[in-house]
C-alpha cells in the first residue's frame, strides 16, 4: 500500500500554518491584484447588463408589446445578447479572475508581466462589446451560442488565446511535483475551449460546411462550451475551495482521476442530443445519447467527492459565504447532470425537445451551478486579493436567498412549462390549434419574469457589497475583525 | 496524477476523438451530398432511385426569398421557429400537417446558412410555405407579422411593425396596402394605409419559399 499516501493525502489545499507558505500566497495574490480586480469588475458589469437584456426578454414572451417599437429590441436580438453577455461577459471573465488565481496558488508561482494580461483583458472585452452591440444592431449570425458577427470574433480568439496563455504560462513555472484536480480540469479547459472555438467558426461562419454538418458542428461546440468549458472550471473550482475553506481533504482522491478522465471522454460526444429527431444521420444521435448516459458516471463520482468530503462539518459550510454558494453549485451540479442525461434519452427527449424545459436545463446548468460557484470564488479570493473583509453579511445573504430561490423558481417554472407544452405538442388530436399552445405557457413565462426580478435583485446586492467593499476607507478590517461569516449575532458572541 | 506527459496526450485525444467522430466523419459521410433528379425510379427491388437528369431538389436559394432569409437571420426567427420536421411516430408533427414527410440531410445541402433550430415558441417552419400559399398566404403573413394579434389573437409573437409604414392614402389606396377588416379591433384610422417595406416583402416571399414537396430517394412523400 505504499502507493496509497500518494493517492489520499497528496497536497493540503487547506490553509497553512507555515509562515514562509502564507507569504508566498500573499505575493501571488498581489501579483494578481490587479488584473483580477479588472476581470471581476467586468464580470459585474456584463452581469448586469446581461440580467436586464434577459429581463427585456424574459417580459417579451407573456407582453409581447412590450419594447416592440423597434427591431433593435425585438426578442430574437434582446436574447442573444443576453446569452453572449452571460455567457462569454460573465462568465468568462469570471473565469480569468477566479481560476487564473486559483491556478496560480496551487503552481505556487506569481504571475509574471501582469499588464499584459489587463491588455489582453481589455481586449476581449472590447472585442465583447463590439460583438453584442452588433447583435443588437442586427448583424446578428442566428447560429446559436456564437451569434457575434463576424468582425468581432478574431479578436476574441485572439484576446482569449493571449489570457489563456497565462494559465498556462503559471503551470510551467509551477513550483513542487504535485499536480492538484483542480490544475487538470483547468489546464483541459483552457486548452479545450480554443479548439471548440475556432472549428466552429471556421466550419460554420467563415467557410461554412455543407448543409446539416454545420448544425452538428453547432452542437458539438455549443455543448461542450458548457461541458468542457464552464463545467471544468467550476468544478476546479469547487475542487479547490471545499477542503480549502473545510480545512479537510477531499472525499477520495482516487476517485477524482475517474472522474476527471470519465468526463473528458464522454462529455464532448454528448453535444449532439440536441439534434434528436433531426435530420442527421441516426447512429451520430445514438453516439451522442451513450455519451450523455455515460456522463452518469463523472457526476456520481464528483458527487461523491464534493457532498461526502461536506458531511461531518457540522454545518461549516453553511456559515461560510463561500461554501454556501459552491454546495449550493455542487448539489444543482448534480441534480442538472442527472436531469441531462435523463433528457437524452429519445423518449423523454421527444416530450422535452423544442420546448421551455431546454432553456430551463441551460439555466439550471448555467447559473444553478455554474455561475453560483463562480460567486462562492468571489467571496473566497477578493478579501485575500485586497487584504480587505466583506463589508455587509446582509448583502450577501440577500444575494444568496435571491438567487437560490430565484434560480429553482425559475427552473421549477419553465420544466413544468416545458412538459405541458411538449405533451400537448405531441398531441395533436386533442390539441389540433397550435395557438393553444402557445397561450398555455404565458402563466408560466410570468413566473419565470418574476424569478428574474428576484435575480436581478440579489445581483444588485453582490455588485453593491463589491464596491462598498473597493471603495471603502476601512480596508485592512480583515485584521481586526476576521472574515464575514453568515452566523447569527447569538453565535457571534459564542464566539 | 503527475505524469504530464500523459495528462497532456490525454487532455489532446479525448477531444481528437469526438472532433474526429462528430465533425470530421459528419463531414466525409455527409458533407458531399448532390441534388436528386427530379425523376425517381423503382429499381426493381422496391428501392427508389435517381435517374440520370438535370439536379433539381432541393431548390437553389437565390432572389427575393435570399434577401427575406437575410431579414429572418437578421431578426432571430429561429430562437422560437425551428425548421426541421420529425419523423411520423416521434412527436406530431406529421400529425399536425406540419408537413408531408421528415426532413433528412439532404434537404439542407442548399443553404449556406443552416437555420434548423431547436425551440418552438412558435410553430415549425419547414413547410409553411405549402401550408399558407399564394395571394392569400401573402397577405396573411403580412398581417400576422405587421401585428399577431390581428391573425392569432393571444399570440405572444412580437410585432414586426417597423418593417411596415404607416402612411396617407394619396388618392387612390395603394396596391401593396395591407387589408386590415375595417371592423376589425386593429383597423385603421379612414384615409390611412399600411406599406410592407421592401424587407418585409423580402421575408414574407422567403416564407412562402419554404416548403417541402418534393421526393427525394431517402425520403420519398408517400400518397
């Protein structure tokens, strides 16, 4: 058993008591002050931004009057740009900041020439802005979740390529011989998304293939955006933080090699399930609906990993602003990967397929685990950034209720919506008049406007507490005060 | 894990393989498609198959109903209208005369642009153009896009309006007018008139370009 040590204890991710340790990570903090501040800046910004564009949309589908009065706010273009500004604003920017910092604590190396990672920063959020107002105006692609024109995605790649790089650069210089989970799910992530990039340019807008080969290859990249991009990079993350903040090692090593590999090789075949039904050859489908089954097994063992390294914290997690939101991401995790493959299956797959329950699934993904992950890093890496604590607890506590609770209303609301409207779909005896359909689902989609005022507002309280937290005089609190925790004020004086 | 080496080839195959498997095979077995002949013949073995022939199907995108695609990419029509019909016994969209056959890969080798899309909001658009016809079809688009509600009352489709413009009647009433009944709810005041610009007319020819009847080896549409 001499191989097992290296297996069960491999590094601590936990805090340390080594003076000379904790110096080194307040250097690689610094050296990334900057750029990181930028980056979560522009993340809040694009947050905002894209929570009002999706709020325009979201009002469109049950007052269809609404904003109608000009093409440039009709529901094809308020829609796109809040996807792009969502996923490629928030969420990759979020991405920069977070996991670059996190990659560059486990190298153990600060991060060298700084300023050219805020050039290259400034320059995929230029190019961003560039594209999403293009959307806007209405040269708009129509090709799902790559709808920037043309002119702005060469220097998106281009920016990307340079940010990425950093990540990359930080693994080479890496001091010590281990390589934490985390460091290969985002070493994956970084290497994989170019790649998913620029094949689908290329093969859909620049030089488009023949007929339907563009609408898989649509799909191989617009799936995998999610599952070899976001999901490898929130589930790093979340790797890092639950022993970090627990100070206690993951669940079993071991099991993270399967889970890291079973994901590597099965998510990006899955892509295609979205096509079910669909003109394309038969055995592609079936390809992509083993694949989506076969993701049962990465989930199961992250979720072992992550739920079972938790149980036994008497609730730590829970005053934790940081694992409050990363289990809250862990457990939805698990539950929108589970609900996925279910999904795939042709059956189910006819009832839910061009309906609401997909864009329920995409959310539930998409911030449900995500972006609530992505929040808990904030909360972790900004005091440690700024040498500075949370100002408020309330705020985040508003933050957390609003878009937890936002976020199921919102899934709860467009599944149920989803299935009704796919039943009645498939059902064209009893119900002849599509009109109908249609009409059933506005209740619904009400619903689902008012989960995103709920959102809106705990964004609003996390964009407040940032600033107040940038731009107040009291900085250095961190020292007299400790963290910010969410315990009741009887605890404190436990305490 | 510490052998990089691996790590690294790892990280490269696993999306080789489903690249190679999804895109690249797509591309060699599909990619290269041609238009049938018009004709189609029995072989004998109860199999259809292309007789020598001028290419004919699918039809060649071009004109007026090109500029009317531009204009539907353009307004993002396909976040709610999907233009691909399923098979008869998967879903219902045979059932709701959607159309007269599946839709297979051949019927897209035409388009630069695929617009397949993956929601109905909206109902499927792959064969509007052989449900709503001619004049009459022509006119109802107008109406439906100038304003839903006038065709479908409770729709949540949003108004396309500013492709129309509202104007005087100079004299006698134009003939590209849109007919709103005057006793309607959405009529209009006496002495004005509703003009389809020419992207509106663009997209509505596009519209009642998209139909599918046509047989095709594969997919023949059964009597």
């Amino acid at each position: 058993m001499s191989q097992m040590p290296q297996y069960s204890a491999p590094i601590k991710p936990y805090s340390s008591t080594n003076s000379s340790i904790r110096a080194e990570l307040s250097e690689i903090d610094a050296s990334l002050r900057v750029s990181s501040l930028f980056f979560i800046t522009s993340a809040i910004f694009w947050l905002m931004a894209g929570t009002i564009l999706a709020l325009i949309a979201a009002i469109k589908l049950h007052e269809p009057s609404f904003a109608a009065g000009s093409e440039l706010t009709t529901f094809g273009r308020m829609r796109s740009a809040h996807m792009n500004a969502m996923a490629l604003g928030f969420g990759n920017n979020m991405i920069f900041a977070v996991c670059t910092w996190i990659m560059a604590r486990l190298c153990r190396t600060p991060i060298r020439h700084g300023g050219l990672l805020l050039i290259a920063g400034s320059f995929w959020n230029l190019g961003l802005t560039v594209g999403i107002a293009g959307i806007i105006k209405g040269d708009i692609t129509s090709v799902e979740w790559l709808e920037i024109p043309k002119y702005a995605t060469p220097l998106l790649a281009i920016s990307y390529v340079l940010i990425g790089v950093w990540g990359i650069m930080a693994f080479r210089f890496r001091k010590g011989e281990h390589v934490y989970v985390s460091q290969w799910y985002f070493l994956g992530a970084l290497f994989w998304f170019p790649w998913l990039y620029i094949v689908a340019q290329v093969m859909i807008i620049w030089v488009p293939a023949q007929g339907v080969v563009q609408s898989v290859t649509n799909w191989w990249y617009a799936h995998n955006y999610l599952g070899l991009w976001l999901t490898p990079m929130a589930l790093g993350t979340a790797y890092y933080l639950i022993p970090k903040v627990l100070g206690r090692p993951i669940y079993s090593y071991y099991l993270s090699v399967l889970g890291f590999w079973s994901l590597a090789i099965f998510y990006n075949w899955a892509g295609v399930h979205h096509l079910i039904g669909g003109p394309v050859p038969v055995w592609l489908l079936s390809a992509g609906i083993v694949a989506s089954v076969m993701m049962v097994i990465p989930v199961i063992v992250v979720a072992i990993n992550h739920h079972l390294t938790l149980i036994g914290s008497r609730l730590n997690w829970w005053k934790s602003p940081t694992l409050r939101f990363v289990v809250f991401g862990a457990v939805n995790y698990t539950l929108v990967s589970i609900i996925g493959s279910t999904m795939a299956l042709r059956t189910v797959n006819m009832t839910t397929h061009f309906t609401h329950f997909t864009v329920g699934h995409a959310h539930h993904g998409v911030y449900g685990f995500f972006a609530m992950i992505m929040f808990g890093g904030v909360y972790y890496m900004m005091p440690r950034v700024l040498n500075r604590e949370w100002p408020s607890a309330t705020l985040i506590r508003v933050h957390f209720w609003m878009c937890a609770l936002g976020i199921l209303l919102m899934v709860f609301a467009l599944q149920i919506c989803g299935w009704i409207q796919g039943t009645q779909m498939n059902d064209a005896i009893n119900y002849p008049d599509f009109l109908e359909i249609v009409k059933s689902t506005r209740p619904y989609m009400i619903i689902r406007s008012i989960s995103g005022v709920m959102l809106m507002i705990g964004h609003l309280a996390f964009g407040l507490n940032f600033f107040w937290m940038l731009f107040s005089a009291s900085a250095h609190r961190v020292q007299k005060e400790g963290p910010t925790l969410l315990i009741s004020k009887k605890e404190v004086i436990k305490t | 894990m510490n052998n990089l080496p691996l790590l690294f080839c790892g990280i490269f195959f696993t999306l080789a393989f489903s690249f190679t498997g999804i895109v690249l095979t797509s591309h060699l077995q599909f990619g290269n498609l041609t238009l049938s002949t018009e004709e189609l013949e029995d072989d004998g073995d109860g199999n259809l198959v292309m007789v020598e022939g001028d290419p004919m199907y699918p039809r060649l995108e071009g004109g007026v109903a090109l500029q009317g695609k531009q204009v539907y990419i353009e307004m993002g029509c396909i976040y709610c209208h999907s233009q691909q019909l399923r098979r008869e016994s998967h879903g219902a969209d045979m059932d709701r005369g959607w159309g007269p056959r599946a839709s297979v890969v051949r019927d897209y080798i035409t388009q630069k642009r695929v617009l397949l899309g993956t929601m109905r909001t909206g109902p499927d658009l792959t064969n509007v153009g052989g449900r709503l016809q001619g004049d009459a079809g022509r006119d109802w688009h107008h109406k439906h896009l100038y304003n839903p509600q006038i065709t479908s009352k409770g729709s949540i489709m949003p108004p396309f309006a500013f492709l129309y413009s509202l104007q005087k009647v100079d004299g006698d009433p134009s003939e590209n007018a849109i007919s709103i009944p005057a006793d309607s709810e959405y009529a209009l005041d006496p002495g004005y008139e509703i003009i389809p610009t020419r992207r509106a007319v663009a997209l509505v020819e596009y519209l009642l370009s998209l139909k599918i009847d046509y047989s095709l080896p594969e997919a023949p549409i059964l009597e």
